[in-house]
C-alpha cells in the first residue's frame, strides 16, 4: 500500500459515537468524582509551588552556611516529587490511582 493510500484510509477512519452511550456516561457518577479529584488535585499541585519556592530559599541558605544542603530537604524534595508525579499522572488519566490521602505518600 503507497502513502498516499495509507493516508487516504486514515482520512476515511471516522470516529462514531453512540449518544445512548454518551448519556449512560453522563449519569456515571465514578466519572464526576474523577472531576471533582482531578480538581481538587490540581490545587495541590498548584499549593505545592510555595512549598518548593521555601524549600529552595532554605536549601539555599544552607548551602551558603555549610557548603552543602540540608540532608532532611533533600529527602523531602524527593517525596514531593515523587507525590507530584503521581498527582500529574491521576489528572491526566496515565493513572487510577489516586494520590495520597487515598494511597500511601511516597517513600
């Protein structure tokens, strides 16, 4: 098959959907809880700005009087990381599973 018949079959390829389906998803509340996490985990996310912004200030500190950052922050940045990465991947649904409160927080 030549490109140009590929792409024509692709062109061709419509995406059909069912309204009884749409309207059976409308009334599926496991889909508005979803919405109302997504959000709700998207102002965490946001939050965790100014917790970064202090970590960073702090680090920085330390840094000046010791030469070297502080051992505890540094582990904590490695836990809001790894939190972060599990908010991002729930909000846009790379994954089920949801962030802590509702799972363990990350080691």
């Amino acid at each position: 098959m030549s490109n140009t018949e590929n792409k024509e079959n692709q062109s061709e390829q419509v995406v059909s959907v069912n309204p009884e389906v749409v309207v059976e998803n409308i009334k599926e509340t496991s889909i508005w809880l979803r919405l109302v996490l997504v959000i709700i985990f998207l102002f965490v996310f946001t939050f965790t700005d100014i917790i970064l912004w202090l970590i960073a200030g702090v680090q920085f500190l330390f840094t000046i009087f010791t030469k070297k950052p502080n051992e505890n922050l540094l582990g904590l940045s490695v836990k809001i990381r790894k939190y972060l990465s599990q908010i991002i991947d729930f909000v846009t649904y790379s994954s089920d599973l949801k962030p802590f409160p509702f799972s363990p927080f990350p080691d």
